[in-house]
C-alpha cells in the first residue's frame, strides 16, 4: 500500500453481528481504515452550513437492519441523512424496498423478473375475495420480517388477516417442489456486479421454511449455480439497487422464481456451505467507491476465512451497553397475534422458561398456527411428562415485533394468559418490582 491512499471505510451497524464484524476486520487486512459507526461515536453537524460527520470516513457500508427496529423510519433518515454526505453502499431508499417484502416483489415483477403470485390489500375483506385462484393452501406473509419469521403455510379456507398486530401482510403462492426430500431453496450472494457463490438450504424435519436460524442445513450449490441463476440472481439485486445482497431463489419443475433480496443476509450459514465469506468482497468494494485499491489476491486469500473476532476499532461503551437494553416489568402489556386477528394481553415474564407460552383461548382467537410441532414437558418433580403443540406467533411488545414458536396450553385458571421466555425476554432487562396498572410513586429530588 506504500504511496497509495488509505481508504477510512465506515460500516453503519448498531448491532454486534458477525457480518459488521468481518467486514471491518476485512478493510483491515485489505490494508486500509475500519470505522465502527456505532452510537457511541457518531454525530453529524451543521457547521457554516457545512455538514459534517464524525468519525470522518471515506465510504459507509450500510449494515443498519430495519427489520428488526422499533422505528425503521428514523434509522431510515439517519442513514439517509450519513448518505448525502459520503457515498454510501447499500443506500437507504433500496435497502427500505428490499426490507418491504411486497414492495421488492413489485419492483422485480416491473422489471420482468419472476416471481410467486402475491396479493397484498388493505382491507381483510378484500384479501379473503381474492384468495380463490390460490387454491386451499398458500403462503401468508408479514411484509416485513426477518430469519422466517412473520411467514406461515396457511389453509386458505379459513379466513386469514390483512394484518398481523401492526404489520401489513400478504399471501403468496406456494411454489412447489414434488415429494422427494424437504423443501429447499437456493441463496445467491451478489456484491457488485460478481457472484461470490450460493448455498443449497434445505428446512429441518417438520418444517416448510429453510431459514438457517430456523436450524435448515446448508450445503453447496454446486451444478444449481447456473450461468442463467447466476443472472437472475444479479438482475434481481440490480433491480432493487443494492450494492451486496443475498438473492434467495426457488424452483418448481420448470422455473426459478425469485422470493426475497435481502440487504443484510447472513454470512455464516454462506460460508459453512460454500467456505467463502463475503466479508472481503464488500471491504474491497467499498474501498473501490472511495477511489481506493485492494490486492485482488489478498481479497480471495481473506475470503477462505470468516474473521468475526471483535475488531480493534468498535468504539469503548463504558458502562452503557448493559443499560441501552430496554426494560420491561414482571408483568408487561403485548400484543399477540397471529393469522386471523390479535389480542392485547398482559403477559408475566419468566426467565427460567425458554420459550413462551400462551392460553388455548388466546391462541384460537388469533389464529396461531398451524401447528410446527410438539414439545414434551415434565413438571416439577413428577416423573411423568405431557405434550403440549408449538406454533408460531407474533408479540408486539411496545413496538417491537418477535416472531417466537410459542407452546400453546390451557392457562385459562392463571392470572396472565401469556408466559414470555427467554425467546424474548433476552432482547430485555426484567425489573420485577414492576408491574402493569401499579403507578410509579418515585419522588424526584
């Protein structure tokens, strides 16, 4: 790099991922400057009219996951806001397209890119009529949503809900793959205008959804990563206008269709099934948008190796970190939901149960469901043990939305119709002197 211009490369990530991590390690060993964009460093300000942004850096590779947060609209204009000041990868407005399931699938359809049918309206009433040509079975989706959740294989002779808690959904057209082995789907990740390679993923027993997080395998793609997939695949990402994307594909006899773009896929199932990490490829076009150089033998040497140590440059927190995670009480007001209509409840926490639990009543008159298994539960000392099923559901717990795999039993005779477990209670801190409905009688000095 002797003579050569050192490149500050920013990854905007208020998350602790893998991926942010191996990115930034990336631009390192690529010979030039990882930033950290985090909220303990960053500012923006106008100074004479002049906007300025600290850490000062060259290039931003958004990683911010609008899925996940309780108001994608101001992340939205933050990034926005980073992105009129230095060149941004991943830019806001097609990272927001990409995020709306509904809105990417109208984008590809514009573009002459296949796709599943899909209806999305804005009353229940309409989306029950236009359900029939979809015959009895379909896919119904949140039209935001992250690692399977928020997606359900439903009996389309029951009515369905044009949403779910505060979240717009939509049916799709169920593609299908015959009888032989499970259902599969094929991830393609894009960077640029290359193909790093893609993953076979196929759903664990007694599941449709081949999400790695939902415990699908993974394995290479091999003889599927065809010229015209291949294409597809980068077609699609153009179409949405990111710069690295995961394109996940589906085939049914004669046809691959495109099902999602997904702006902040992740890198660990990619690289188990494929021993590549993308990593090097988006730190290496991020320091070419910045005018910067990499050795192109140095990028596919980093690529046999996914390095998501902590990087040398994440900002000190101090103290912050543990009190930034929110606070809910012992008992806690949410929304649960599923495909036919949501109820607001109060629910206990418990952090010594690991999954949540909720009433058959609640359950029915949400439409949770259908039913993915069953778990087997002993009680206290008994050495006997019962089943009870597990399906999947949504709580909205103010504002934020989680999609768990709930055990549903008769809590009818129990003061709260729901348990929260650690599903969920781990994205929270338990103050359990609180409880709903108690006023705060704290007296400010």
């Amino acid at each position: 790099m002797s003579g050569e211009t050192t490149v500050r490369v920013g990854v905007l990530s208020l998350h602790n991922s893998k991926e942010t991590k191996a990115i930034l390690n990336a631009v390192e060993a690529l010979g030039h400057e990882p930033v950290w964009l985090r909220r303990e460093n960053t500012s923006v300000e106008i100074r004479d009219g002049e906007l300025v942004l600290e850490p000062d850096v060259d290039v931003i590779a958004n990683r911010l996951l609008l899925s996940k947060t309780e108001y994608p609209d101001e992340l939205l204009g933050l990034v926005n806001m980073f992105a009129s000041i230095v060149p941004t990868l991943n830019r806001p407005m097609s990272v927001l397209r990409a995020t709306h399931k509904f809105a990417a699938a109208v984008r590809l359809a514009e573009e002459g890119i296949r796709v599943p049918d899909a209806i999305l309206a804005l009353s229940t009433e309409r989306l029950n009529e236009l359900c029939e040509p979809y015959g009895s079975e379909a896919v119904y989706k949140t039209a935001i949503g992250t690692h399977g959740g928020g997606t359900w294989k439903v009996d389309l002779n029951a009515p369905i809900s044009s949403r779910v808690g505060k979240r717009q959904a939509f049916v799709q057209q169920l593609i299908e793959q015959g009888e032989d082995g499970p259902h599969s789907d094929l991830r393609v990740y894009v960077v640029g205008d290359s193909v790093i390679g893609g993953m076979i993923r196929s759903a664990p027993e007694e599941e449709w959804r081949t999400n790695v997080a939902l415990g699908g395998d993974v394995s290479a793609a091999g003889d599927v990563l065809t010229d015209e997939v291949a294409r597809i695949a980068l077609d699609a990402a153009d179409a949405i206008g990111l710069d690295y994307a995961g394109v996940d594909l589906i085939r049914n006899e004669e046809d691959w269709y495109v099902l999602e773009v997904n702006p902040t896929a992740g890198f660990k199932g990619f690289f188990e099934a494929t021993g590549h990490s993308p990593a090097p490829h988006i730190a290496r076009a991020a320091i070419e948008t910045a005018g910067g150089s990499v050795d192109e033998d140095r990028v596919v040497d980093l690529t046999a190796t996914l390095d998501d140590a902590v990087p040398s440059c994440k900002p000190t927190t101090g103290r912050r970190e543990l009190s930034e995670q929110p606070t809910i009480g012992y008992t806690t007001e949410v929304v649960v939901s599923g495909t036919t209509g949501s109820a607001t409840v109060v629910a206990k926490s418990d952090t010594g149960a690991s999954r949540t639990s909720i009433d058959t009543g609640i359950a029915a008159d949400v439409g949770a469901g259908p039913i993915r298994r069953t778990s087997r539960i002993r009680s206290g000392s008994s050495k006997s043990s019962r089943t009870r099923p597990v399906v999947d559901i949504v709580v909205g717990i103010a504002g934020n939305h989680y999609t768990v795999s709930a055990n549903i039993e008769d809590r009818s005779h129990m003061e709260n119709p729901v348990l929260l477990g650690r599903d969920i209670l781990e994205h929270y801190q338990v103050d359990i002197s609180k409880r709903v409905g108690e006023e705060d009688t704290t007296i400010e000095e």
